[in-house]
C-alpha cells in the first residue's frame, strides 16, 4: 500500500547539489514526487511509494559526505493522492542561484570522479600489494612441495630399506631354522652316540666283570695248589731210633721212582 511522506531534512543541504544526490537517490526506487530547497535552509521531500521501500530512501538520503553534511529528518506520513507523475527537482531561486548549483553538482560530479581515481589508485597499489603476497605465498608453497617431495622420497627411500631390513630377516629366520636343525640333529647324534657308548660301557663292564672272576677262580685254584705242594712230609724212625726223612712226594707230572722198579731218568732207565 502506498502513502505519502513529508520529509523535511535540516543540515547543510541548500546550494550543495543536495537535490540532485535525491533524485539520484529516488530513481532506482521508482517514488514519485519532488524536493525543494525551503528559505530557512532546509529541504522538503516530498514522495510516495510503498512505506517500507520511503524508509530505505530516507536512510539513503540522510547523509553526510562532503559537501553535505544532514543533521536531522522529520517525517510526516499521510495518505498517497497519486498526483506525481515521477520524481522532480523544484528550483526557485532563478537562472543564477540554478546556474551555480548546477556548477556546484558538476563539482560534486568531479570530486566523485577523482574520488573514483583515486579508489582506483587505492585499489591498483592494493592489487599490487596483493600480488607481492600471492607470489611470496606461491614462494613458499613453491618450497613447501619441494620439502614435501623430499619427504616422500625420503619415506620411499625408508620403505625400500625396510623391505630390504625385512628380507633380511626373513633370510637370517631360514638360515636359523636350518641351524637350528642341523643342531637338532647333531644334538639327537650326539645322544644316539651316547646311548651306544654306553651299551659298549655296559658290556665291556660286563666283561671285565666275567673276566675279573675268571682270574679270581685262576688265583684261587693257583694258590691251592702251591699250597698243597708245600706241606710238609712226615718224619720217620729207623730201627736204632733215629729220625729218618721220608721220601718226597711224587708230584703229578715229574717222574719218580717205579713201584717196584729202579728209578726213571731223564733219558733212559737208570742201571
């Protein structure tokens, strides 16, 4: 719904391009009506549109920026009569108070230009500061991806070492389990060896032990006979009384003398 609102604006507005600045800002929000310049040096807005859509303008409006400077905004609102067929500047004060206020918006015009330029300065030194960033930035991540190629070569480097560490490994693993075995078996030769030694123990103890009683029989046989061969033969008497030895026993295998023959010699009978 569309109203009407009274828009007295005080300040610094009169002979400073001010209504030009409001019907610059009036246009692209397509409200109708007028601004004026008033005697005692404000300026009237008179305009009607949406209420919203007046708000946003009086916000536009209410400025300060050289050589303008609004101190304060009175709003009256009211129904709309549609009697705007757009938005106009009402000048009064004749062809020289116009002329001059023309010249003062063509100046206006020019600080805004040079306002421009020099933003645009502003801008073109900030670019190219911002480009002596960008390329120190690219610097260093220009370094960053060569300390992080480096480390991947590095990681590759250290995952063929362990690669290599690991077949080694796998390599001494095989080589222990074969000594291993090997000393499995030399260990399992050395009990059989053992065990062998031992039966052999076993057995020529065995032996000595039948061959120690069989020269404990010998000596003992051997010493029964030379004791009986020892004994001592009995004495005799003759008839006057006197002792007479008695012959020496024959001993088994050494000739004697016959029993009722002469004695047997070595060689012969004896004569």
């Amino acid at each position: 719904m569309n109203v009407r609102a009274t828009i007295i604006v005080k300040g610094r507005v009169n002979g400073v391009g001010y209504r030009e600045i409001v019907d610059e800002r009036a246009f692209p929000l397509e409200l109708t009506g007028y601004v004026r310049e008033l005697s005692d040096g404000c300026a009237e807005v008179v305009c009607e549109g949406e209420q919203e859509v007046i708000q946003a303008f009086i916000k536009r409006i209410s400025l300060v920026r050289y050589p303008v400077r609004v101190t304060g905004v009175e709003v009256r609102y009211s129904d709309a009569a549609g009697e705007f067929p757009d938005f106009r500047i009402y000048r009064d004060g004749g062809p020289l108070s116009e002329l001059g206020e023309r010249l003062e918006t063509a100046m206006r015009c020019v600080r805004d230009i040079q306002g421009e330029l020099a933003s645009q300065q502003d801008g073109r030194e900030l670019l190219s500061r911002l480009l002596v960033v960008q390329h120190k930035a690219l610097e260093r991540l220009d370094r960053a991806v060569r300390l992080q190629q480096a480390l991947v070569e590095g990681q590759l480097r250290l995952s063929k070492k362990a690669e290599t560490g690991v077949r080694d490994i796998h390599a001494s693993a095989g080589l222990l389990g074969r000594v291993l075995g090997k000393q499995e078996a030399a260990v399992a030769a050395v009990r059989s060896l053992d065990r062998h030694g031992e039966e052999r123990s076993a057995r020529l103890g065995r032996r000595l032990d039948r061959i120690a009683s069989a020269l404990s029989a010998i000596a003992r046989t051997s010493g029964a006979a030379k004791r009986g061969g020892r004994r001592r033969r009995p004495r005799t008497k003759d008839a006057a009384g006197t002792d007479v030895p008695s012959p020496p026993a024959i001993e088994e295998g050494v000739a004697g003398p016959a029993a009722d023959g002469p004695p047997v010699t070595e060689g012969g009978v004896a004569g």
